[in-house]
C-alpha cells in the first residue's frame, strides 16, 4: 500500500485520527500533505470538505466490489464531510475505456436511465442518504455544448493522453482507440471542476482519470483536489477484479442465502482481504482473529463472521441468521476448508459434462443419475435439471456428501 509521502505538516489529534481512517487499505493518497492541510483547515473552519465518487450506470445493480469505495466514503461522511454520489449519465453516453483493450460500447440514453434508477437507492444501502449529495454530470456536461468541448480539450495534451497505460499498450499493439474515448478522461476531469469537490475517490484503475481532475481545477483556477485510490476488489474466483462480465461478483440486492452462500465460497486467502476492504470491524479486531486462525481456529469460523457481517448489512441479522442456517441445512455441514480447485474452459458448459471433466462424476450417465437422485448441488442448491448450463464464472459444486470442488468455468 503507498500511502504517498510522510505528512510533515503538525496535526491535532482530531486531524490524525481522520488521517487513519482516511488512510485505511487505500492504495494510494495523493498528494497526502495536502490532505492534511484540507483536514486541518476543515477542522479550524468547521467547513466540511467536498468529497466525490462518480460511478456510471453501466448495468443495473451494484455489486459489493462497488461498496470498497462506498464504505470509504461512508466512513469520511461520518466524520462530518460533504460526499457526493455522482451518476455519471453522461459520460456512459462515451463509455470508460480504463482497463480495457477494446472500444467499449456506450450505453443508450434508455439503458442510462433504467440503470441510473437503481443506483443510488442501493449505494444508500452503505451512505448515510440524509447527508449525501446526489448529482448527475449531464447538469453541466450537455450545457458545454460543442464550443465548451473544444475549449476543454484544448487543456490537455494528446501526448499526456498517450501515457496513459491502456491508450498506450492499445496503440503500441495496433489496436484501435476511438476520438471519443479521449474525452471520457476530460469530462470526468471537468466534473471535479464543476463540484468543487476537495478528495475524489475511485479504484486503482481510475488514477490517470482522478489525476485529470487535479489537473483541470489547476487550469481553472481552483484548488487541486486529492486523489485517493481503493484496490480493485478480487472476484469469487480468486484471481480477477470482481465483475458482473467475469461472474464472479455479489449483488448487494442479491437474496440473503445466495449472498451468505457466494461469500463462504472464497478461498481462506482472500478472505483476509475481503476483511480488509469490506468489514466494519477495526484493524485491530482483524489482526486478532487472523492470529487466532494462525493459532488453530478454524478459518471456516472466521469466514461465517464475515459471511454474515456482509449478509445483515445489506438485509438484516435475522436475515443473516436465517441464511447461515439454511446453508447448514443444503450443504448437510457445509463446504469442507480445503476443496480442490479445478479450472475449466468451454463456458456455457453443461452440468453432466462439467462433473465428468472435474472428475466429480466417472461419466455423463453417471453425472445424469447422480441429478436424478437429488446428489448434486451447485453453490449450496440442488440441480434438479439434467439440461442446466453454466455460464463462464466460479461455483461450488458437490456431488454426495463428502465430494466437492470449486470449479472456475471460462
């Protein structure tokens, strides 16, 4: 974690406990001195500081990988601050290249707007909604209007766009990148200038975006805001940022069983950093429970814990409560600690074949009668239809009481 430069600039105690928790599993601060300085000015003035998270409506719900950020933002709007949850309406009319190897397809005004009015309800699920500002970038963005977009795109350099990682691996390997994709990186930069805003917060992979809002203010005249950069969630399967495209992610809107079920089905490793990035729980009480898995406790124990912090933040303890005892009861005393793993291609791919290329069924009529008699289960429920396909994602899947495997399926 690069927590930036060491601060310099003398603190009150106030001013140093916002920076722990300012700081807590970020990746990156920048520039962190000058964050300081914001906090400490906030806390002379009694001025709150203007902190922003845009996300564009590109599907319908949100998933918990979302909520890395969200539970950020949370934690500085409890601390008093102005947060303001951004929809980026319009620049999902461009579509965000960042991470991509391709030109993404941009969204339909339509698909915008059925997808922008699930949003905010559900990341009020993680924000205090009687202190969030809630704002669309199309307020200010369509108003620019062509000239406005010309004189914008006159304060940055084509080169500068260049070095940016995915625009110069796409040009340097032949791929195409599109005229309009140069502006995504501009309008999010414009909407720090049109907010004001002091901190803007975002995933690894939206740096070179942050860094443009930084820039922008400068160009116009404002102060530069701070940049603070969350990790990437990694997805249920262990090895790629959680995804809706990888099926590897958790809806916050999904069923409590499915949610407690989805988070016992990672991997001893990862849990440690899903507690990391998405349990209230304090450092302290993390490195606690660690040491005490270390010590001999089974880290199936600790993995509940999380399953049902995670599960009753999003519906309810009793909810949780319910969702741990239905999967003792499907799973006849859950997933074992140590499954084997078993990666597959072929996605989608039908169950009697996948039990037979995971080695979970000898061959496909054995694979059909074990359907037949009710022995197999994928993530805890019972397959009950012999024709079922599996998309492209991870699942575990057993086969009788004692035979199991976590089979990721590309």
């Amino acid at each position: 974690m690069n927590q930036s430069a060491v601060t310099t600039t003398p603190v009150s105690d106030g001013v140093r406990q916002a920076l722990e928790i300012s700081l807590r599993g970020v990746q990156e601060l920048l520039p962190q001195d000058e964050w300081v300085k914001k906090l400490a000015r906030s806390e002379a003035t009694g001025q709150p500081l203007r902190i922003k998270l845009g996300l564009d409506p590109t599907a319908p719900d949100i998933h918990i990988g979302h909520t890395v950020v969200l539970n950020k933002m949370r934690q500085l709007q409890d601390l008093g601050h102005q947060v303001i949850f951004l929809i980026g309406d319009f620049t999902s009319l461009i579509g965000d290249p960042s991470g991509r190897n391709s030109t993404r397809p941009p969204l339909t005004p339509e698909q915008i707007k059925v997808n922008a009015e699930t949003y905010y309800k559900q990341a009020s699920m993680v924000l205090d909604p009687a202190k969030t500002e809630i704002r669309y970038n199309s307020e200010w963005s369509e108003p620019l209007g062509a000239s406005g977009m010309i004189q914008l795109a006159s304060r940055y350099t084509v080169a500068r766009m260049m070095e940016r990682d995915d625009f110069h691996k796409r040009f340097t390997t032949g791929q195409s990148i599109a005229v309009h994709e140069f502006l995504y990186p501009l309008m999010q930069g414009y909407d720090s200038v049109a907010l004001k805003s002091d901190l803007e917060l975002g995933g690894t992979d939206q740096k070179f975006n942050l860094l443009m809002g930084r820039h922008l203010q400068q160009e116009y005249g404002q102060e530069p805001q701070c940049v603070l950069t969350m990790p990437l969630l990694v997805g249920l399967d262990g090895v790629d940022k959680m995804s809706k495209s990888k099926n590897n992610y958790i809806g916050i809107a999904e069923e409590p069983n499915t949610m407690f079920s989805k988070v016992l089905s990672i991997s001893d490793t990862l849990m440690w950093d899903w507690y990391t990035l998405l349990s209230f729980k304090s450092l302290a009480e993390i490195a606690a429970l660690k040491a005490e898995v270390a010590g001999g406790r089974n880290p199936k124990d600790a993995k509940v814990m999380l399953a049902k912090e995670i599960t009753a933040r999003f519906h309810s303890a009793a909810a949780a409560d319910a969702a741990e005892q239905d999967f003792i009861n499907r799973s006849k005393g859950g997933v074992p600690d140590e499954i084997p793993e078993v990666s597959l291609s072929g996605a989608p791919l039908g169950i009697g074949a996948l039990l037979k290329q995971a080695n979970l069924a000898p061959s496909g009529s054995e694979a059909n009668r074990l359907i037949d008699g009710g022995g197999v289960r994928v993530d805890g429920s019972v397959v009950s239809d012999k024709g079922l396909k599996l998309d492209a994602g991870t699942y575990v899947v057993q086969v009788g009481k004692r035979k199991f495997a976590r089979v990721t399926l590309a």
